[in-house]
C-alpha cells in the first residue's frame, strides 16, 4: 500500500514539474488580452480620427457653402478665402479673393499697368516679388513664397489684405518662371491662379527702354539716383536724351529670341486660365482695362497712374544709329517696328 502510495507519489511528483504551466498560462492569456485592447484601441482612434476629419470637413464645407452663396458655380475653383497667419480678416472673412499673376517681361509696361491695377480700392498687385534671387532658388523656394502671396501673408505699399477682391504680383519670365513652368502651371490650376499676360508688340521699342534703363543704373541722369519709372515730363524729358546704339550684327537675332520666349510662355500657361493684352492696346484704348477688371472679376472702376512715358514719339529719335537700323530691319519680318506705332 505503502508502495503504491509511492507510486502514486511519484506519478504526482511526475506531474508537478508542470506546476509552473498554470503562470505561463495566465502570462499567455494577459498577453493576448492586452493585444486585444490594443488593436480595439486602435480602432477606436482611427474612428475618433475619421469623426473628427469629418466634421472639420463637413465645417469647412458648411463655412465654404456659406460664402459661396451668390457666387457663380463656373468661378468656385477661382475663388479663394484666405486664413492669413499675420492678421485675422474678421468681418471680410466671406469676402471671395481671387488670385492673379501679371506675367511680363522687363521694359514691357507691366509698372505702369500694375499701378493702374493698384488704384482700385480692391485689388492688391504687390510687385516684381521674384526679382529677388533667393526666392526662385529652387521650386520648393518658388512654391512658399506664392504660398506667402496668396494666403495674403506678404506686406507691401499694395496691400489691402482686408477685404481685397483680388490679390497677385508682377513676374517676368527671366525670374524663374520658364524654368520652373511645369510645376507653376500644376500650382496655379490647382490654386485657381488666373494668369494675366502683358507683351509689347513692338519689340524694338523695347530693345530701346531695357538698354535706356540699363545704362541709367550707372549713369544715373536724374540728380545722381537711378528711377526705373518716373511721375514728371521734366524727369522723363531727361532720360530720353540718352540714345542707345543698337547692335546690328545681334538684332535680328535678339528680336526673334524675344519673339520665341513669347511664344513659349504662351504655350506653357495656355492650361491656366488667362487673358492676353498688349501695351500698345492699353496706350490706344483704355477701355481694355475694363476687360482686364471684368476678367479678375472685380467691380469696374475709373483706373488711374501718375507714371509719364519716358520715350514718346518716333523711334528715330531714341536710337542713336537709326539709319543702319532702318536698313537692317528693311525687308525683315520685323519691318514694321520701325514705324511709329503710338
């Protein structure tokens, strides 16, 4: 009996080097359970996550229906309402901006156009902002300084962030533009950026102005100071006396690489939505600045700038070397730049 007992012990004592399984069991068990409430949490989180998108979404979408209302359907996607970082629009929150770009090149007119742009109360032109190198680097560079422009996070002379109607800048095509094109065109059609093109037809004239304003940096004509634009006939009289002379060997040349670059910018924004004006068409008819208004869809106003032309007349008074120049363009698909067209 005795030994059975033993026996019987010694099955026990067999089985109780299991005697730990219980703790692995229930350490086993506690993991799995914790699993458990980590994936439920999980879950828990991303439908938190999804309710609380959800209803800034549904928000915002309530605030955008709310100040849409009047607006016309076909304009939604150009229409923008700012939260600037800087400044809070409080009452003019629902007022709509819309979003423009003058693109030029330099000597084209595009000064005294922007400040025609600027004398109305609701539009806000901020100027040649790319002039600066740093800010064309690269297109990350590109990219946050339009961010800055158009969240009406940037501050000049021309800013009526409040309650403007429409908000851009000047860009001259040398300053990046070309460059960079495929990515700024993606950009403004996705912003809703309308695209204002501003050429001279002449280009001659413009050859013309860009090297009078080149050798003024140096020469300095007005009391030692350099003006790019000037607001006196007395003042413009002045910088008219010098008369460049034109390289006949490059002119044809120039003209066409002029006359190519046009063309591509045309071409690479042709996606946007955009409208196409000459200088020679403002100088002859004002009424295009009402189509210019009516295109950035702001209320139409009488447009106003102090700047004076600085070289009025025939060309042949501004050139130095008219007479070779005549003979070279003679004959040439640039002829009648010679003639004085305003």
């Amino acid at each position: 009996m005795a030994e059975q007992i033993c026996l019987f012990t010694k099955d026990t004592i067999i089985i109780k080097p299991s005697k730990k399984s219980p703790a692995l069991l229930r350490m086993i068990v506690l993991v799995f359970v914790m699993a458990c409430g980590v994936y439920i949490c999980s879950i828990c989180l991303k439908q938190t996550n999804i309710s609380i998108a959800s209803k800034f979404l549904n928000d915002e979408t309530i605030e955008r229906t709310h100040c849409d209302y009047g607006i016309d359907r076909s304009q939604t996607p150009y229409v923008l309402y700012p939260n600037p970082t800087t400044f809070s629009r409080v009452e003019c929150a629902c007022n709509p901006v819309r979003l423009f770009v003058i693109v030029s090149m330099q000597r084209s007119g595009s000064g005294w156009f922007e400040t025609l742009l600027n004398s109305h109360t609701n539009v806000s032109s901020n100027g040649e902002i790319f002039s600066v190198k740093e800010r064309r680097n690269n297109v990350s560079s590109i990219l946050m300084t339009l961010d800055r422009v158009y969240n009406l996070d940037w501050f000049t002379s021309a800013s009526k962030n409040q309650c403007s109607a429409a908000v851009g800048f000047k860009w001259m095509l040398n300053q990046g533009l070309m460059e960079h094109h495929k990515e700024i065109v993606e950009y403004f059609k996705d912003r809703g950026v309308s695209v204002i093109f501003l050429f001279r037809r002449n280009l001659l004239r413009r050859m013309v102005s860009d090297l009078a304003n080149s050798y003024d940096r140096y020469a300095k004509l007005l009391n030692g100071r350099h003006k790019s634009h000037v607001h006196s006939n007395e003042e413009a009289n002045t910088l008219s006396t010098y008369k460049p002379v034109i390289n006949l060997t490059s002119l044809v040349v120039d003209l066409k690489l002029m006359d190519k670059t046009v063309l591509e910018a045309l071409e690479f924004f042709s996606s946007t939505r955009h409208f196409i004006i000459y200088y020679e068409d403002l100088i002859r008819n004002r009424t295009k600045l009402v189509d210019v208004q009516e295109f950035l869809r702001v209320p139409p106003m009488e447009l106003t700038s102090r700047q004076v032309k600085i070289h009025k007349g025939s060309l042949s008074d501004h050139i130095k070397n008219w007479d070779d120049v005549n003979k070279t363009l003679r004959g040439t698909t640039y002829e009648s730049f010679l003639r004085n067209d305003y």
